[in-house]
C-alpha cells in the first residue's frame, strides 16, 4: 500500500515566472525530493536505460551529450548536458521546454534531487501551466522512490493507472494548485481552467466540488 499523504509531503514543489536577459518571460516548474541511496546509484537508476524501465518507461536513444532519446508513448528530447552523478539537462517535448536533473549528497546514505522544468511564458500562458507538468513529475519521484525502495512492479506503465495511483495523481494536482496560487502567478480564472483539465488528464473521474472553486490569486 502507497502511504499518499507520505508520499506527497516528501516533494517540495515550487512555481516561479522569470525575466530573461532578451526580456523574454518563463514559467519555472521545481520539484524536490531526498531519496535513501547514494548519488551515483540515483544517477545511474535515471540514465541507465536498462534500469528506467523497470520504474517508469522504456526508453530509447544515443545515451551521451548531444544525442536524442524518446521515452515510449510520453516526450523525447536532446541531452544538451550530462554531468554524472549530478547534473542532466534535455530538452522534453520541444526545443524551448527544459528539464534540469541536479542531485546532491544528502544526510549520509540520502541523495537530494532537484527537477526543473521551464518552458516560455508564451507557452504555459501563466503560472498554471504547472498543472500541465508537474503532477506528471509528481508521478516519476514517486515511482522512483518505489524503486529505490525495492518494490518493483511488473508493469510500470500499468501500475501508474491503479486506483492507489489515481489518488495519488489526484492529490498532486491539488498539491500543485495550491503551490501555484501561493506563488500568485496565475489568475484565478486561469487556476481554476487549469485544475479541471489537469486533473481529467491525470486523475481521470476525481473531478469533484474540490475542482470547481479556487480561492483568488493574482496574475
């Protein structure tokens, strides 16, 4: 059994808007979480493409800097850094959406990982567009600390659509909204779209009363 409310509470979710030197505008989508092994085994369980699917999903590519990957039925991308055992930076789904791995020595026997997604302002429309990553992000730290932990399912893929998961996406969506909320750079308008559709995407039949109000933020 998924201890949920214990797996939610480990990640620390943030949702940031950024000026760029160009004048350009991003949306920044940072999640964080400690897991117990060491750094160069975390590492080698999210790059090892034979290790990645027995959690998440099979992956294909040119495993170096400057090759493509694509994960099956989800994103590929072009490795643009690799710096093992403590930082990988791809592209994910396009050239102008980021995703930065930065691990580091925790407690001793831990292992801290940060994510980082941005992508354009242009792009997310507004701090919301959190909703449309970040529970899936959600979702990977959590099936890696599963792994971590020794409990390995047969079918990754599958198992990311039991009921247990189900809840858990549901409550990472709410997780997310009220980070963005808290962060003011959404409207409410913009938040409360953006939670009924993140939710009928990632926790498909949880939309409920929960979904149809989102106390006020700004944009």
């Amino acid at each position: 059994m998924i201890d949920i409310a214990k797996q939610i509470g480990a990640i620390n979710r943030s949702v940031s808007r950024r000026t760029l030197e160009d004048g350009s505008e991003t949306v920044s989508v940072l999640a964080h979480r400690s897991y117990k092994s060491d750094p160069a085994d975390l590492w080698d369980a999210l790059t090892n493409p034979e290790r990645i699917p027995r959690w998440f999903l099979p992956i294909s590519g040119e495993f170096h800097e400057g090759g493509n990957f694509q994960l099956e039925g989800n994103a590929g991308g072009r490795i643009l850094e690799c710096s093992p055992p403590s930082r990988l930076k791809v592209t994910f789904g396009g050239e102008a959406s980021l995703v930065e791995l930065r691990l580091a020595a925790g407690e001793p026997g831990t292992t801290s990982l940060e994510l980082e997604h941005t992508v354009p302002l242009a792009m997310a429309q507004s701090g919301a567009g959190a909703l449309w990553v970040g529970p899936g992000w959600d979702g990977m730290f959590l099936a890696l600390g599963l792994f971590v932990d020794g409990i390995v399912s047969e079918d990754p893929a599958a198992a990311a659509f039991s009921p247990e998961a189900l809840a858990f996406s549901e409550r990472s969506v709410r997780a997310w909204a009220d980070t963005v909320r808290e962060s003011g750079t959404a409207t409410a308008e913009q938040l409360e779209e953006a939670l009924a559709i993140s939710l009928s995407q990632f926790a498909p039949g949880t939309e409920g009363p929960e979904s149809a109000e989102v106390p006020g933020s700004n944009a």
